[in-house]
C-alpha cells in the first residue's frame, strides 16, 4: 500500500508561506521620477511633432506642390496668431468643446442605463442588441441632414447627432463589459445579499468597469466627430463660431492656413481631452486592479 506523507508544515515554513503570499497580493507602487516621466511621456510626442514640422516644412522647400496647397508652417502659425491677438480663438475652442462635453454627457446618462439594460434582460437585447451594433457603425454625418430638417440649424440639432452617434458605442461598452463578468462575481453578490439595483452597483457595474471606460472613450471620440460634422455642415451665425464652422469659412475663403490650423486645433481638443480626461481614469481602474503601478 502507498504510504501518504502526513507530516504537519512547520510553524517557520508556513509564516514563510503566508509572506510570500502577501508579497504576491501587495502592488508595488513607487512614484514615478520626474526624469523618467519627462524621458517616457513628454519627450516622445515632442519628438514626433519636431518631425512632423521639419517633413513639413522639407516639403515647402521642394516645392512639391503649389504654395497654396500646402502653405508653409510659418502661415499657418500667423493664423494662431492673428486668432490669439484678435481674442477669438478661445472663444472658437470653447464654443466646440462646451458643446460637445454637454453633449457627451447627456449621452452617458441615456446609454449607461440603456447599456445595462441590454445587458441584462435578454428580451430587451434581442430586440435593440443589433439595432445598436447597427447605429455603432453607422457614420454620425448621415445624421446631419435628418437633425436639420427635424430641429432646424440649432443647438438642438447638434445635440441630436452627438446623442446618436455616441449612445451606441457608451451601451455597447457596457454590454461588452458585463458579458465578461465572472458568474461567479454574481453568485457571490447574490449570497451576501446584493440583488436588483444593488447587485449592479456594487458588483456588476465596478467588475465590468474596463469594458465600460473603453466604451467611453469611444462615445467621445463619437460625439467629437458628429459635433465637428455637424458644425461644418449645418453652420449658422446664430450658432456661434466654432471649430467646425471656423473650418468651413476657411475652405470657402480659400484660405489653406485657416484650413490647416483648423484640422490642427480640432485635432489638438480630442488629444487633450483623452489626456486629461480618459487617460488617468483608465491607469486608476488598472491601478485599482493591481495592472498598473503608476
């Protein structure tokens, strides 16, 4: 008969064994140097936007095209300029981004309860589950004409379309969040009593918090570009100078430098915002997830 090895683990072995587990469970986190932070997040981006400019400006000097086709950098410097002296050019960026924060939020409140809705109730889900998917891939533009004629060239229409293009993709991030929920995150709720509305609060909304961000930064970059499709299309001096009808007066003046510095500026307002906004969100649901130790 084999023999089965019944010999008690020392007291020294098991306290070894509880402290590696607690190493094993404890995240590191160490404050990042400001060196090392300059040398891996400032500089790369800097880099890039010195090459972007030397190519550019490469590319004047060659003249592989007409000058007012491809302007050199200096023009559409002055530009900036005249816009800062003439006190304009905030109001233009705030005009588009109030607008378009506004508008994504209004979108979070309707697509986070419409996502966890879908999510949860399978009827609901087969009836509007690829009507979503449908709305997700279809381009914010094609909204535009249909906001204009229902609600006129107003504000009123600019919401519309930032609502419908990013609704989808905030629900579709929540619904794929959930779908990769453990079961077993949910049995473990139901037992210790959080059922209904507390059940998704407390343990199906924060477990499917990845998915979730993901889908909000899609939302934004959604309502971002319906709001800048809309301005170009439907603009109106009883809307205000913003981004998006700043560019248009400029490719109706001919005006190549404006043109640029508009595709600049716009680009510019979706980097900052995912920056400051979506970014640090991001690195705390990791951090809080032992993913990330910065």
């Amino acid at each position: 008969m084999a023999g089965t090895d019944t010999t008690p683990v020392a007291g020294g072995d098991l306290a070894g064994l509880e402290a590696g587990l607690d190493a094993l469970d404890a995240v590191q986190v160490k404050r990042t140097p400001l060196r090392q932070v300059l040398l891996q997040k400032v500089l790369p981006p800097v880099v890039a936007v010195v090459l972007v400019l030397v190519v550019w400006k490469l590319l004047v000097l060659a003249r592989v095209t007409d000058d007012y086709k491809l302007p050199d950098p200096s023009a559409v410097g002055g530009s900036l300029r005249r816009l800062w002296l003439d006190g304009t050019l905030l109001d233009i960026i705030w005009t588009s981004v109030s607008r378009g924060l506004l508008g994504f939020v209004a979108a979070l409140a309707i697509g986070t309860p419409l996502g966890l809705l879908v999510a949860r109730v399978p009827v609901v889900r087969a009836a509007i589950g690829p009507i979503l998917s449908g709305l997700q891939s279809l381009p914010s533009v094609a909204w535009v004409p249909a906001a204009v004629i229902w609600l006129g060239i107003t504000d009123a229409a600019m919401y519309a379309v930032i609502l419908l293009g990013a609704v989808p993709s905030i629900a579709n991030g929540l619904v794929s969040g959930v779908d990769q929920v453990p079961p077993l995150y949910l049995r473990a709720g139901r037992t210790m009593g959080a059922t209904g509305v507390r059940g998704a609060r407390f343990v199906l909304f924060p477990a499917a918090l990845p998915g979730y961000i993901a889908g909000l930064k899609q939302g934004w970059a959604f309502s971002w570009r319906s709001l800048m499709a809309a301005e170009l299309i439907a603009s109106s001096p009883e809307l205000g100078l913003g981004l998006g009808q700043y560019l248009e007066n400029a490719r109706t003046d001919s005006d190549m430098p404006g043109v640029l510095l508009g595709i600049l500026l716009i680009l510019f307002v979706g980097i900052a915002i995912d920056l400051i906004v979506f970014s640090p969100l991001e690195r705390r649901v990791l951090r809080m997830r032992g993913l990330a130790a910065r």
